[in-house]
DNA sequence: GATGAATGAGGATTCATTCAT
DNA sequence: GATGAATGAATCCTCATTCAT
C-alpha cells in the first residue's frame, strides 16, 4: 500500500514524532518536579516549548501523560518482582524488597501519591495502568511469603499497594516524615504477630 | 428563640453570636459529610442561610473553619489518652484503641485525611491544631508502650500520626480499600519483631 | 423572621440589583444587535461594564439571558393576539396581522431566529419559553381562522410558527431577501385554493 | 475545459488526481451525512484516509468542498427545470415539483440550507454556487407561471429560493416540523388570491 | 503533491475573596 | 455585624489552518 520512498518519509517522520514526544515527556517530567503533576497543561507546554495543543494530540488527558512519563519506571518496577523473588533469601524479603522500589519511585515524584488516590474520574487510565502493572506482582510476592508462612495471608495485594501509595503521600514536603520508615512498619506489620 | 435569661444587651448579643457560630458549624459539617470539607464556601453558606460574607469573618481561611467544625471531636480524641493508658491491659493496648478512635474519626470525615496532609499553605491552622492536640496524646502512649517493652522506641508520634492520617485517605470512596485493616497492620509493625 | 430595619436593607439591595439587571439586559441587547445572540459572554460583559461572573450570576446559561432579553416583547406579542381577534375584521386578518408582528420582533433581533432553530442543547428554555408563550395563542387564532373557513384547518399552530421564524433567519443580512413578504407568501398560502 | 491533445503522462496523472479528488468527495459526503455539512475537516480527511492538507490543498474552503460535493445534485436540478417545463400540465405545476426536487435534495442533507443562509464570509463560493446555478432555472419557471397568470409575479427567484432553502433548516432534527408541508404552503401561496 | 504534527486564538466556566450597602 | 453581588484570574478544551519534511 506504500511505496519505498513513502515509507522512508514516513518513517523520518516518526523519528521526528517521537524525539518531539521524547521533549514532551521531558518537560513534563521536570514540571511535575516542581509543581506536581496536576500542573497546568499551559505549563508543561511552555516548558517543552510547544503549544498546549501538541499536549492534547499526544496525551488526550492528563492521566494519559502521567502514565507515559512514569511507565518506563513502573514498568522496571515490575519486573524487579520475579528477579528480587529468585535472589533474595525468603520471599519476604523480597517482598520488602520490591516494596522499597516502589517506595523510591513514588517518594521522588511530587504529587503522584496523591493523584493515585484521587477518586476523581479522567484519572482512570492512571489507576489502571498502575494497578494492572504492578497488582499481579505484588500478589506473587505476597503469595510467596505467605506460603512460607512468612506473612499474614489474608491481605489481598490491591489494599496492600494502596496503603503504601497512601503512606507516600506528601512524602516529599514534610522532613519530619519518613515514608520510607513507616512503610516499613507496614510492612513489618505483615508478619505473623507472636500475641 | 430568646433565652428566659435575656439580661443586658451584651449578654444576649453574645449568646445570639454563638447561638450564629452554632449554626454555622452544623452546617460546615453537614455539607463537609456530602462535600468533603473542600466544598464551595457558597454551598456552606448557603446550607447555613447565611451570607458568605459571614463565613468569612467567623473564619478567615477554610482550616480555621475545619478546625472550628472538628474541634470538639480532637479534643475528645486527645481526652480519651489518657482515659484508655488508665484503663486498658497494657500500655500497647491503650495505643491500639487510641489509634482506632483516631481512624473511626477520620474515616467518618470526607476528604478530611486529605487536606489535613495537604502541603497547601493555608492549612497551616489545621496541621497545628491537630499536631499540637493529638500528638502530646500519642507521644505518651508510644513511651508508655515503649517503656513496657511492648513496641519499638525509634518512632516519634509526629509520623505515627500522620502515617495513620495517610492510611486514612480515600478511606471513603473505595469499597476495596479497608483503612481500619490496614492501620492495623501498621500498629502491629510497631511491635518489636521477633525474627 | 425579618425586622423593617432589615426589609429596608433588604429592599435597597433588590432594587441595585435590579437595577444592574437592567444594565446587563441592556447591554446584552446592544451587543445582541451588533454581534447576534451568540456573542462571546466577555463581549457582553465588557460592555456592561462588569465582570463575566456577574453574567452568570444573573443568567446561568445563554438562553436564560436571552429570554430575559426578550421576554417583555415575547410577552407583549402574545397579549396582542386576544385584542386582534376582538379588533380585526376576520380571524384571518388577525391571524395575518399577529404574525406580523412575529416577524416584525424577529428580524430586528440579529441572530434570534437562527437560534431559536438551533438543535443545540442549551437553548431548550429559549426553545421553551417561546413555545410555551407564543404556540397557544397562535393556535388560537389558527383555529378562529380554520372555524372561519378562511383556511386549512391541517396546520398545527407550532409548524407555523416554525416555518415564519425559519423564513426570518438572516433577514437583516442580505438586502435581497425580505422575510415580511415571504412570510406573507406563506400566510398566504393557508388560505384554501380555489384551484 | 481540457484540450484533447492531452496525452502522455500528464494524463495519467490527471487519472489519479480526479481518482484522488473523487475519493475526498465520497468521503466528504459521508461525514456530511452523519456529521453535518460543518464537520470538523480532520474528519473529513480520516475518512478519505488522506492528510487534512489533502482536503486545503483540494478545497482551500470549506465552502468549495461542500460545492464540489453537491455540484452533480445541483447541477442535476437545474436541468430537471427545462424538462418539467416541457412535459408538465402547466408552468405552475413544473414549478411546484421542480421545488420539490429542491427540497428533496435540502432536507437530505444535514445542516446544508442552515450554511447555505450563515451570513458567514467564507461560504461565498457556495452562496455563488447555489445561486448563479438555480437562480436562472427558478426565474424561468416563475416567468412562465406568471407568465400564464397562474401566480403572482412580483417575486423574483432568488427570494423565493431562499425563502424554500430557510423553511428547511432544521428539517432533519425535529420531527413535528415538516419542511416539505410549509414549502406546499409557501408554493400555494405564490398563486393570486381570490380574495 | 501529500502528510499530519504543531500552533494558538477563542470561548466557556468556576469559585475564592472583597467591599459597598 | 451581616449580606451577597461583583470581580476576574485560572484553567480547560477544540479545531481551523499552516508548513517543514
């Protein structure tokens, strides 16, 4: 249907698609930095030097841009799962493990706790995405250690992630909080309680 | 609707502000249970029947209005400190029920475990509020429990607190998410562990 | 409930704000004339002199400021309709002379009766306003017409009306078209043919 | 328009720009039907699979594309006005069906007699278009029914045109209008009155 | 010639806050 | 003291049109 020379055109146009969305994703990401990621689309396009415009083409709605400035983390996250499982001394400690990565991502991402929990609708795609990336390799951690009989096993792996999101919340602008240091609570809380 | 003991000017025009204030918190609070406590000062107003302009000069910023609606609620929350570390088996124990009146408080307040972790300037009132009520209270269960052996030492109330108010968030609007489990699980990750 | 002192207070403020009303209306009926009744809602309120949040206070959505605009003269055209049915030599002069009228209103209202036509959700109180109005009286005098024997008697009063407003859409934009002798064409064309 | 000495790759060429050309038409015409006749052109041009520059470069308005979809159906109509002429019973009944047809090809399209009467600079092409084509045809069966003192014959085409192409605004969305039965109206009222 | 990414004006709407009455 | 009308900044989103590849 297309000719050679077509698909030569065609293609030094993705190129250049894809390096503008590249800038795109950029400035998001550092505008998300500085004011979260509810800034004003009017922003990130002035940062990446386009118009808002070129914002909407690529990412519809704003869940849609969060999702791809963050996929690439949330999917190294993920996989990390199964390998923190192979090489770790007890499937618990993978989990805490796994759980730190997360942690680590969300801490260093102002604002992105908090539009996870938002009920508002149009965030959709967002809780999708994190959730269907990274709830199945959560329960696989949580099934394991549980299995070892390392855990409590009647925690289901969705609230699991919630707490942890919540526990991130604002993480970043309050020295006297440590969400590190309290999920690690949590998480220690897991275990089997001795009475 | 004038008191029997209508005695000078003064007098009666106080009790006619209170009597104002009253209705003006009932109504805060009522429109914050449908609304969340983010809800249009008009709509609080107009719940109130009265001017916004009224609102405003009872109080200035939307926390001195929260603070005002839930007060009665803090305070009785930091009463029953003391109260339950009396009363309870242990110190642990005391710290458990404690924590759980907190939670029941919380959970029953939409959007409040929200704004209270809110980094927006303007809440300034609340935090303070809340922190300088509560945080006395939980400081002394944690050293009692910490004293008894029973749970760890390393951990200030400041980010007890606020990691339950995190846990808190959301709480209502998601049937999958159960925030009283999950803090349970936090405060049993405060005992010492055994592995 | 409210003390004369009050009502005073009370009664100065209605009348201001009457009074802006009447500022608004007017100044939505110039630039209505200028710009039709689509103009943006800034133009309008730029030129009342007032902030664009004052337009919605007053009139939530467009057809609502519409309708205030022309309510009076919507109004004053279904009074007529009784007093030319009394006055008229025959149902169908009064009929004839009633819709003049209509047409009269309509193609100095730049815009209106493309509006009025419009599918366009948002303008069903127009839409309704002026049905609800208009429709009865101008059956009325259909009927004392078609009672008459002077014409058809299978015309619904809100085809009609329908089909005048249609033949006034860009009347005042195109020297060449004159909506009063088209419509008169149509009036005429009610009359039974002897053909 | 085309010189027949045109041979060779120039040709071809012109082969597959008409091809071209009829493809963006097909296409247009469909979006017209579902979309209406104001259909955004990215539309247009995911339909014809084409660029939108295609469509610009094509049709530098929309006004030429609409033109260039209906011209055959126009162009078709104001052939139908000489043959009626010839083979009806009367030059009021040619004229009577030959607005049929007009009708017929108004109400079908969505939207189009609504562009056809916006006063909107940019849809002169069409204005053009419509009216250089049919006024002619229009007059001719209006002298011919004057002519034979079958209607009155101070009404010139363009008016009577209009007037037709205004009573099928909004023919297609609401269902207790029904333009073809105002038009028989309007056409009955062109006749002399008895009276 | 064709493509479709980019632009950015344009218009709507909300709501915290002020201030004349 | 109370009122609530007025303000207007802030933000969202759409789509016609241009132009580099």
């Amino acid at each position: 249907m297309v000719s050679n020379a077509d698909e030569g055109a065609t293609r030094s146009k993705r190129a250049d698609a894809r390096r503008n969305e590249k800038t795109l994703l950029d400035a998001a990401a550092a505008v998300f930095v500085t004011s979260g990621v509810e800034a004003p689309v009017r922003d990130i396009a002035a940062k990446a030097g386009v118009g808002m415009g070129t914002i909407y083409r690529h990412f519809p709605t704003r869940a849609d841009l969060i999702v791809a400035v963050y996929r690439h983390q949330v999917d190294a996250c993920a996989e990390a799962g199964p390998e923190l499982l192979a090489s770790s001394d007890s499937p618990y400690e993978a989990l805490r493990r796994w759980i730190d990565l997360f942690v680590d991502f969300l801490v260093t991402k102002h604002g992105l706790a908090a539009v996870l929990q938002s009920d508002n609708a149009g965030f959709e795609t967002l809780h999708t995405y994190f959730l269907d990336t990274l709830v199945p390799v959560c329960a696989r951690l949580l099934d394991a250690a549980a299995g070892a009989d390392e855990i409590r096993s009647d925690l289901r792996a969705i609230e699991v992630l919630r707490a942890v999101g919540n526990l991130c919340i604002g993480a970043d602008s309050d020295p006297r909080y440590d969400a590190r240091r309290m999920v690690g609570v949590l998480i220690a809380g897991l275990r089997h309680q001795d009475g």
